[in-house]
C-alpha cells in the first residue's frame, strides 16, 4: 500500500511540466520566432532584390539608347553636307559653259569694196539682163544694205530699184557665202531711151541708212564688147539667191 501512494506525486509532476512545454511553443508560435521563420525572412529579400532591381535595368537601358543616338546624328550630319557640295559643284560648271558660248558670235560688217570679190555676167533669161555677185572675203559676217548703186562709165544720173524685191532680212554673208542682185540692162520692148554701151562697171555699197556711203567701191571687169543699157536700167535689192536676184 506504501509503494502506490508515492506514485501519484510523480504522475502529476509530468502533467504539469507537459502543460508548461506546450505553453512555451505555443507562445513561440504567436511571436514569430522559430528558427525555420528566421530562414524564410533571410533568403525572399535576397531573391527579389536580384531579379527585379531598377537600377540595373534602368542602367543598362540608357546607355544603349545614348550611343544609338550619337551614332545616329552623326551620320544625318554627314549626309547633309555631302548633298550642298555636289549641287553648288554643278551650279558653277552650268555658270561658266554659258558665258563662255555667249561671247563666240561676231556681228557682221557692212559689206563693200573691201572686203567683197563682185563680179558681173549677162544671162540669157530674162532676156537683156545681168546678174551681180558679191562674194564675202573677209573673216567676219557681212551685210549687203539695201541694193547696189551701178554706174558704168561716167554716167551722171543714178538707177532706181525695184521696191517689191525688198527681202524680209538684209542679206548677211558668212565668210565664203555669196550675196545676188539682179539687174535690168534695157526694155525687152525697145521702149527705153538714151541706149549706151558702157565698158566700165563700178558697184558702190549703202551703209546702214539709205543712200549712205558703207566704204570703198568695187571695179567690176565687162566683156570687152561692153554692155548695153538705157533708161529702163533698175537693179534688185541684195538677195540671198540667184534665182531670186533674176526674178525682176
């Protein structure tokens, strides 16, 4: 009976040490302090700390967008000076081929004595006329005014013109190129008066105004039998054909 009484103390010492361990864990439990807890808090900041850290990201970003940007510039520069070189380049070579073509044309001269070889022929049709020519000499344009003055011998009295043979242009001669004047010697009728032979030719050139005087006469060599004329003698105006010259 001795030994069952000492037993009861023991039993209800283990209950209440088993009550005092459950309250400690159950207070550790409430303050968050287990060792496990501890773990967990450590290692999440360090995670999230390398994947999601802007100044990284934002770092990285902007140095990339800063040397794209001075590379792109720099080329657009280069671009727009190389297009203003070629086109002033061009500009200036236009400039210069113009003037130079500008200054190569003469103008003409008066035709005349000088500068002309005049020559005379009788023709067969029209009847009873004679075709002058003056042949350009010189090394310029020339220009035959108007119509020549004919006097053969010592004649006093000056020939007329035919008005309606009056071209469009005065006749302008290139060096080598040959002006026409047709010539009526006599009425094919017979109704001409004061008829003549004449032996000597002289052709005299109208300056730039009518009747003005455009330098030296030329000498014209006739058949040795001479011409014959009367008062119905009328020359053409300068023609640059001689079909047209003998058209009158």
């Amino acid at each position: 009976m001795r030994t069952f009484r000492n037993a009861r103390p023991h039993t209800a010492l283990l209950a209440t040490t088993t009550a005092a361990l459950a309250v400690l864990a159950l207070t550790a439990c409430q303050s968050g302090m287990g060792t496990q807890d501890e773990g967990k808090a450590s290692s999440t900041p360090t995670v999230s700390s390398a994947a999601h850290s802007p100044a990284a990201q934002n770092t990285g970003s902007s140095q990339a967008g800063s040397g794209s940007g001075s590379s792109t510039a720099q080329g657009s520069d280069a671009a727009s000076h190389t297009g203003k070189g070629t086109g002033t380049g061009s500009a200036g070579g236009g400039s210069a081929s113009g003037k130079g073509s500008g200054t190569t044309t003469a103008s003409p001269v008066l035709c005349n004595g000088a500068n002309t070889r005049v020559t005379a022929q009788e023709v067969s049709r029209p009847v009873d006329h004679m075709l002058i020519t003056a042949t350009n000499t010189g090394s310029r344009p020339c220009a035959l005014t108007y119509y020549p003055f004919l006097r053969f011998d010592e004649m006093q009295w000056a020939p007329g013109a035919f008005e309606e043979s009056r071209p469009q242009a005065v006749t302008t001669l290139a060096p080598g190129e040959s002006g026409y004047a047709g010539v009526r010697l006599s009425a094919a009728d017979g109704s001409g008066e004061n008829g003549t032979t004449g032996h000597k030719l002289t052709v005299l050139f109208q300056g730039r105004t009518p009747r003005s005087d455009a330098g030296p006469t030329a000498e014209v060599k006739l058949p040795a039998k001479g011409v014959h004329y009367d008062s119905e003698l009328t020359a053409t105006y300068w023609q640059a054909t001689a079909s047209d010259a003998l058209t009158w």
